[in-house]
C-alpha cells in the first residue's frame, strides 16, 4: 500500500473508532510496511486532515452539490484532497489530485460506477485548485465564532468558550499557535550526563537540538518536523527514544518536577503517574535516593511506568495499583509531598493531539472538574502538616485549572499557595499568574499549554 492508502485506512477507522490518532497511526503501521518517508508522508496526511477537518469540509462544501451526500470513504478521500492543495507546499497540485483520485476505486475503468465516483472527486478537486484559497469565510467582526471555527478548525462551542473566557485576540493566538506542529523535546536524565553533552551528541548527528529556555534540563528541536529520521545510516527515531539518558516529554511538563522540588523531599507520592514521565523526573531529581510511590488505576498503566523506569534507570519508584479518587489514601500520611497530575482535557496539547479538539464536549469538562476535585479532596486530609500539595494539567481550561483550586481551597483552608515563581526562577513572568500559579500557552511560550499550582499545609 502506498501512503495514501495507509492514510485513508487510518481516517476510516478514526471515523468509526474513539481510539486516539496516535494509536489508529503506529497499529496502523504495524500491519503495513512502508519506509520512513512514506510514513512521515502518512503522519503528515492523517494529523494534517484531522486538524484541519472542519475547515476542509467548509472548502469542500462550497464545491459540491448540497442535495449530495457523500460515505465517510469518499468524505475523507476529498479531505485528503483538498488538504494536499490547502496546507502541503511540497506535493504539485496535479500529482495531488491524481493519486487522491485513485483512491476512489480501486479500479475505475472495470465499473461505471467507479469511473463515475473518480470524475466527481476529480471535479472537485480542481474547484479546490482552482478556487479554494479564495473561498470567504464569515467575517471575524461581524461573527468571529464562525470565523474562527471554520477557517482554523475547531469546534464552535469551544471557540464560543475561548472566546468568552479570553477574547478574541487571545482566541486567534492560541488557535493559530495549536495548529502548529509541535517540535519534539527531551529531558535529560541528569543522573547519567548533563544536557549540554546531550545536545552536543545530537548536533553531531544531525539534529538541529538547542538547550531549552523554560526547563532547567531540557532540550528542544529548533525545527517542527524530523527530516533525518528514518533514512539510511542517519539517526532514527527508535534511537532516540530508546536511549537512558533522554525521555520525550515537553518542556512545559518538566517544570512541575521542578515546582515540586523533590531535593528536599525523602518520601514522595504520585497519585496519577503512569506513563511516568513526570514520576522519573522526580527520581532523577532527587538522585534515585529516598522512596517514591507511584499510583494509578490499572495493571497495564502500572506496567508501562515500569518499563519507563527501567528504560532510564530509575530505582527509587515502588508502585500500586489503585484508583486515588476512591482509594484509602492514609498511607500518605508521612509524605513529604505529593503530586497529582490529574487527567484532564489535554487542550493544552492541542499541537501534538488535533484529534481532542473533536472528542471532547462542554459536559466531559465539567466531569473531568468533578475528578480532578475528587482527586484532591481524597489526598488532602491525609498530607501531614507542612507537606506539599502539587496539581498539575496540561489543560488551558480554568474550570480545569484555577476554579478547581478555588474550590479546593474554599473546602480545604489548612492550605496555602505557594508562589511558582520562588521555585521557578528561569520560567518567563508571563507563565505564572497573579495567584502564582504556572500556566503556559504555545503562543506565549512556545511549549505546551500546561497548569500547575504548589499547595502547602499548615
């Protein structure tokens, strides 16, 4: 199968499936051989239509006959299309339309029917040629929630709430900056080497890699997309992820280690830690001393942290399977600190995760609020006197964010916020709040949108 073909069978599924992207993609490859630049080609394509798709349908609209009603075969046949001739600079039209055409039907001159199907997406196609950049979208002063909706893909209530919450300059930033897509960051396991080597090992082998500006042991990819990777004799990206020294995560998400200050910490609790990102930051940060305990809801969850742990030479972790919004938390009680990296809306990743735009409604909002609420209430009777509290999301959502801990503490006075600031001396002034909270936003600090808050007991 060529990469179109694999692109369209990853869509097709995505159509029917509440799978993420990420997973429809690599199962996808698995059944399927093709080369590393047939499968960048195919990442390109499936995250491209998926983050585009609401702005390709309206181009397409306008070029087909409204009475028309297309399967999601040929629907998503045309969004590969049109996103081809809108967004991808490096493929000409013609070949474009050509190869999108003969996904139509496998074999077009044997039926009418197909020969039929292969004109109309044809026709189509050459009107979003011709005519698609010049298609006039609702105008952003008269109705900016359309506006933005449409010409940059996402849903209406969303872009109603953003709107709401931050106004429209905010609204356009934020939405132009998620559409970007995000460059991949490493943390330095600082156990093993420092992150100058690091970034000096990868320069040498042709990774255009700078030392982070946000995260003290972080380092960043200067470009967006990976051109090395995957080709013979040059560095893959296998290579990268299996390495001790180095785990992916994004620099937004490194500083809550950091905000926690697990240096001064012997006993540390994680209440929801798989995959283990952050649960692995705080061992290496505390040198693989001490104990951490590292909680979550499921033996497979559980089982990947360990793999993670083992992967970066963790040694300090010991981990429990169990559900910390209903679970006796009272073994706690003698923890220095304790993080909850709570599950959330993920809209802060927006750049690494398009499909969430599109699987999340206003109401699973607000019973994520109502988890992340659970969560704390049940941890915080336990957490000893002059213990720390840390929550963190990688959402930009306040009922996610601030109206959480407002709550909390409305219920929960013994506690007190503790400026990030005085933990987070590099971080820009402008990521952390009035209150002292972290947040960060892709457009104002070119990392993943993400929200973090020290809490201490008295």
């Amino acid at each position: 199968m060529n990469a179109r073909s694999v692109a369209l069978e990853c869509l097709l599924t995505l159509s029917h499936s509440g799978a993420s992207i990420a997973s429809v993609v690599d199962s996808t490859f698995g059944r399927h051989a093709i080369d590393g630049r047939e499968r960048r080609l195919v990442n390109g394509l499936v995250y491209g239509v998926i983050r585009w798709r609401k702005q390709l349908d309206w181009v397409l609209d306008q070029f087909i006959n409204p009475k028309f009603r297309l399967d999601a075969r040929h629907r998503n046949i045309l969004r590969l299309g049109a996103f081809q001739l809108l967004h991808l600079d490096g493929i000409p039209a013609h070949a474009a339309i050509f190869e999108t055409v003969q996904l139509a039907t496998p074999h077009p001159r044997k039926s009418s029917g197909g020969r039929k199907t292969a004109g109309f997406i044809n026709a189509v196609l050459r009107s979003v040629q011709r005519k698609g950049t010049t298609v006039i979208y609702p105008s952003l002063d008269a109705n900016p929630t359309k506006h933005i909706a449409l010409s940059l893909s996402y849903p209406t209530w969303l872009v109603k709430q953003w709107l709401q919450t931050r106004g429209v300059e905010w609204t356009l930033a934020f939405c132009r900056a998620s559409n970007q897509t995000a460059p991949l960051a490493f943390r330095v396991n600082t156990l093993l080497t420092q992150r100058e080597e690091v970034c000096q090992s990868l320069k040498m082998k042709g990774l255009p890699v700078s030392l982070s500006k946000i995260a003290p042991d972080g380092i960043a990819l200067e470009n967006r997309t990976i051109t090395t990777f995957d080709t013979d004799g040059k560095l893959t990206l296998k290579d990268i992820l299996n390495r001790n020294d180095i785990y992916v995560q994004d620099e937004s998400a490194m500083l809550v280690g950091h905000l926690l200050s697990p240096e001064d910490a012997g006993f540390i609790v994680d209440l929801c830690a798989a995959p283990g990102g952050k649960t692995t930051h705080l061992a290496h940060l505390m040198r693989n001393t001490g104990k951490i305990i590292a909680v979550d809801t499921s033996v497979e969850k559980i089982a990947l942290l360990q793999k993670n742990c083992r992967r970066v030479d963790t040694h300090n972790v010991e981990t429990r399977v169990m559900d910390a919004m209903k679970a006796d938390l009272a073994f706690i009680k003698t923890a220095d600190a304790v993080l909850i990296d709570a599950p959330c809306s993920g809209f802060g990743t927006l750049r690494r995760h398009p499909d969430i735009r599109w699987n999340k409604t206003l109401e699973q909002i607000r019973a994520l609020s109502e988890i992340q609420y659970n969560l704390l209430k049940n941890a915080a009777p336990h957490i000893k006197p002059g213990g720390i509290l840390v929550y963190s999301t990688c959402s930009i959502e306040p009922m996610e964010n601030e109206e959480v801990i407002q709550r909390f503490l409305e219920n929960f006075p013994m506690y007190t916020i503790e400026n990030a600031q005085r933990f987070l001396p590099d971080v820009p002034p402008s990521a952390i709040t009035p209150q002292g909270f972290v947040q960060t936003f892709p457009h104002e600090h070119g990392v993943d949108g993400a929200f973090a808050v020290r809490l201490r007991r008295f």
